[in-house]
C-alpha cells in the first residue's frame, strides 16, 4: 500500500449565538436547536460521500470552527465519528473547536470529550468586566474559570484555548489600550495555553492606528507572560502551538467540510457554497454545492 500523506480537516460550522463582535458574514446566529441538529446531519451526509476519496491521506489535525463549533451540541461527536469512518484519522490527531461558554454543560460536555477535541478556543472577546459586556453578549464571565476548571481541568493539560477581540472603539483611547491590555494579561495569568487575537467587526472598530496600538499591548502583554506569537495573531505557550495552523501556513494538503470550506489538494483549490440552505439540502453531492474551483498560487 502507498505510503500516506499527511493531510488535515476544517469542519466549519457557520453557527453563532451573536455577530456583532467579529465580521464574520454568512453566520446563522441565535439558539436553534432544530437547525443546529439540520445542519450537522448536512455534515455527515457530506463527509460520508466523500467516503474513500481520501485513503491516500492521514488526518493529523482536526479543526473544527468557522462559527462557534460547540453550537453542534451532543452531534459534534456524531460528525467526528463519521469523519473517522470515511477517511484515515491518526490516532493522536489534534482536534480543535470554537466553543462559547454558555454551550458547556453536563449535558453537552462528554459528547465534546467523546468527539476526541483536545483544545476548545472560547470565544470570550474580553476578560475584563467593562469590555466583555459590549463585546461578548451571550456568556457570563463568573463561568468561565467553573469551566476552565471543573469541566476542562485546564490547570492540569493544554486544553484551554481563547479567542480575545481587538480594536474596539472607546471614548477614551489610551483607556480602551488599557483595558485590551489588561485582558491579555487576564489570559496570560490564568492556565491558558493558547490565544488568538481577532479584530472586531467594523460596528464596533476604531481607527486603524488605535486598532494597531491595542492589537500591539495585547501581544505585549502575552509575549511578556510565556506566550509566544508563532504565526500572525496566534500566540502559544511551548508545546501548544496548533497543529492544524502550522500546518495550514505550510501548505498541507487541507479537506474542507461544510458550508464554505476549503479544500486544497494535489494542486487544485475548491469552496463549498457559503449558502446555509443550499448546502443543508444537497450536502451529499459534490456538483451541487461547490461553488469555486481553482489552482494554488
């Protein structure tokens, strides 16, 4: 048999409980438990048609984002369960997902354990009381450290990740610096192995040069605190550097599932539809829901 290659999978999953933090179009938001359970069932049926078309690769990373992954529920382990049927998945393959608070329960928890993820990355958008009430609308920021602790143990592995948001607009420009700064540092102290920094959406954004001058004491903050920027706006402390992300930037054959995914293999590029309805109802057929085709630059 052919030696495999090295390959990794995005999941996206184009669901969000609220938009008005980040720019990210095309997101279906509000609680939907019926569409949630529609869409990872779209998922499945897209992965188990590509059942066999991959043998040749070896999935060693996973990551599952695009929207707030953790929005699938109890189904993330049913997707990842049929992505481990349909092509080669390495056994310590790293498995990432978006997560927001208020998804975690006991309810939910062990279907995320049991879909293998191995770092959830939480979308907080801020640590510190005065910036998360504007930027982050659905979570409570007293259960994050219940969380991080009873749930995840992050003082124990690498499994916390977090999402924080810069370049929001304040009346007070060097206070607004502060406060993003401060937030880093909220990161950094706590057991967090690895932070992304996001801009916000253009609703809420300052100028270029503020956007900048918060974007640098946030990285500060962090680099000063054992996180280490290993590519653009992604920081990590030693060992926890993202697989899937390292590997992306170098190029890795990528196979993308889900309403806009990406796909880069043997040369060629491909996109699904970004059209959550269009890709809900023929997510089985290849024909029908790519939407771009290309060749790598």
């Amino acid at each position: 048999m052919t030696e495999r290659r090295d390959a990794i999978v995005a999941i996206d999953v184009p669901l969000a409980l609220n938009g008005d933090a980040l720019e990210r179009p095309g997101m279906q938001l509000g609680w939907n438990s019926e569409r949630s359970r529609r869409y990872a069932a779209a998922l499945v049926a897209e992965i188990e048609a590509n059942a066999g078309q991959f043998d040749d690769c070896m999935v060693r990373a996973v990551a599952l984002g695009g929207g707030v992954a953790t929005m699938l529920g109890r189904d993330m382990a049913t997707v990842m369960a049929a992505l481990r049927r349909s092509c080669p998945v390495a056994d310590d393959a790293f498995v990432s997902a978006t997560a927001a608070v208020a998804n975690i329960s006991g309810a939910t928890f062990p279907f995320f354990r049991r879909a293998g993820v191995n770092r959830f990355d939480f979308e907080m958008m801020s640590l510190v009381p005065a910036n998360f009430t504007r930027l982050n609308q659905t979570d409570n920021l007293a259960d994050f450290p219940v969380v991080c602790d009873h749930f995840l143990h992050a003082y124990a592995n690498k499994s916390l990740g977090v999402v924080l948001a810069f370049g929001a607009a304040g009346k007070d420009a060097d206070e607004q610096i502060t406060a993003m700064r401060r937030s880093a540092l909220a990161a950094a102290r706590t057991h967090t192995a690895h932070v992304r920094l996001a801009p916000v959406g253009p609703a809420l954004a300052a100028d270029g040069v503020a956007c900048e001058d918060q974007r640098r004491a946030m990285a500060d903050a962090l680099e000063g605190h054992g996180l280490a920027e290993y590519l653009p706006g992604l920081f990590a402390r030693p060992g926890a550097e993202d697989r899937f992300a390292l590997m992306d930037a170098a190029g890795c054959p990528r196979i993308g599932f889900g309403a806009g995914a990406l796909t880069r293999i043997d040369g060629a590029t491909s996109r699904n539809t970004a059209d959550f309805e269009r890709y809900c109802v023929h997510a089985a057929d290849y024909a029908l829901i790519t939407e771009q085709v290309g060749t790598v630059d």
